[in-house]
C-alpha cells in the first residue's frame, strides 16, 4: 500500500527535532481519526528518492517490542501520502454491499482528510476484503495512475489508503483536435508498418490524458523535472493479421499542444 518510494530503496535522513515533533503528532492524529489502535512508541525519518527527488517523512507506529504496526507518510507539506495498518486481518464474518463499501471508503478517505470525488470504482481483492479507487482528474480529463484508493478488509475495517498526485506540465494553450491527433498517429503508423503489414495497425480510439512521456518508441523526452505529466492525446491501436501474432495493439501518445510524440506502449 506504500507507493513511490517502495520501486528503489531512498536515502532515510535524520529529522529535526522540530520536524519530527511534528510528523509524530501528524501520525497520531491521523491514527485517532483512522481509529487505530495507540502505539507503544512512534519512530520517524525523512526518506528522499534519489531518482525522483519525491520526499515523505514516514513515521512508524511501534509496540511493545519494538515492532511495527502501522505506517504513515506525508509529504513536506505535511498532506497524507499513504498509511497502512500493518498484521491486521479482520475476519470476514460480515457481508457488506458494494454500496455499504463504497460508503465505508469515502468515510475513511474524508477521516484520513484526503479528497476525492468523481465516481469509484469498487474491487474485490482475491486474499479478502476490498479495493476502492478514485481516479485524479484535471477539468474532466483523467490523470491514470493517480488518485487515491482505500483499501478494507472483508468486514470495512482500515487497512490502507494512498494519495497519489505527480506534478502537472503547464496545460497548453490552444489544443490539438482530435483529427489533429488521429493525422499524426496515422502517420506514424504507416511509417512503421509497410509492405504487408500495411493497414494491419488500425486505430479503434482517442483520448485525452494527463501521461508519463517515456522513450518506448525512442522518442527523445520532454525538458522537465522527473514525474511531471502532460497533456496528451493517446491514441489506442489494435493489430490485426501477421501483426497480431507480434502483438495485440499500441498505445500512442502525442502532446496535446504540439503533437510532439511523447512515447506510448505495447500492448501485449
């Protein structure tokens, strides 16, 4: 349930005391809100992403022996990141409704003073209990990979919650229609595909997104600090023929400003 630092180890930095008084005091809060059991003692520390420059102070609830319980992360801003309860299986002797989980979430979400909106979506999880997750998004355009989800046990206890937000490029000012963006993935396509191939990549859809550019297609990245999305149109293309044996389809990305190609994927 810990994310962003949890791919590569950080670097764990020593907190002022003052910093530590008050990550100590966010955590407590937090867990009384959360209605979490009262640690035996809190240890606390700032973790810093060498790659991604992404900073939290963690603080770790302890019991009795030294072990941990629960962890919280918040940013320098003190906003909550995530916060897990650690060895917690509540017994699923209670069956709840979609709807009475649904609730439950946005109840732990608000306590947590994370928010959220738009509509959810309600997961079951294969080891028990329930996934719910609200997806970012920016004037109605969604930002994949981003929002916050609350994850129960299989009786609507607490068990974790994360607030993902990366950082946002400056919108453009004027964007590409969605002719525009189909023009340029076309084009893209019939340079990568011809003889026999040709006509066997088709486009089924476009969309607007906040993406990752990334260097899938060797496409050189954007100027911009690590993390930081833009606005893009992303095309999805499916395969058909010899191709479909290659792969399934593509995901193609293209600047919602300028069209520059930002990368995309390969859909297996």
């Amino acid at each position: 349930m810990l994310t962003g630092l949890d791919r590569q180890a950080p670097d764990r930095l020593t907190l002022s005391a003052a910093a530590n008084a008050a990550a100590t005091a966010q955590a407590a809060s937090l867990d009384r809100r959360l209605g979490l059991p009262v640690p035996a003692s809190q240890v606390a520390e700032r973790l810093a992403d060498p790659v991604t420059g992404l900073i939290v102070d963690e603080v770790r609830d302890l019991d009795p022996l030294g072990q941990p319980i629960g962890i919280s992360r918040f940013d320098p801003s003190g906003q909550l990141v995530s916060a897990v309860q650690l060895g917690f299986v509540a017994p699923a002797t209670t069956v709840m409704t979609t709807a009475a989980v649904m609730s439950r979430a946005t109840a732990v979400a608000a306590s947590a003073g994370v928010t959220v909106s738009g509509a959810a979506t309600t997961t079951p999880r294969a080891a028990g209990g329930w996934l719910v997750r609200w997806v970012r998004t920016i004037a109605g355009v969604p930002v994949p990979g981003d929002g916050v989800s609350v994850q129960l046990a299989g009786d609507g206890s607490f068990h974790g919650v994360v607030r993902t937000e990366h950082p946002l490029a400056a919108p453009p000012v004027a964007l590409l229609s969605e002719a525009q963006a189909r023009t340029l993935a076309g084009a893209r396509l019939d340079a990568w595909f011809t003889g026999a191939l040709h006509g066997q990549a088709t486009i089924s859809s476009l969309a607007l997104a906040w993406v990752a550019p990334n260097d899938s297609f060797d496409d050189p990245l954007p100027t911009a600090p690590a993390g930081t999305l833009r606005l893009a149109w992303v095309v999805r293309v499916t395969s058909s023929g010899a191709l479909a044996d290659r792969f399934a389809g593509l995901e193609l990305a293209f600047d919602a400003g300028d069209g520059t190609p930002l990368g995309g994927d390969v859909l297996e």
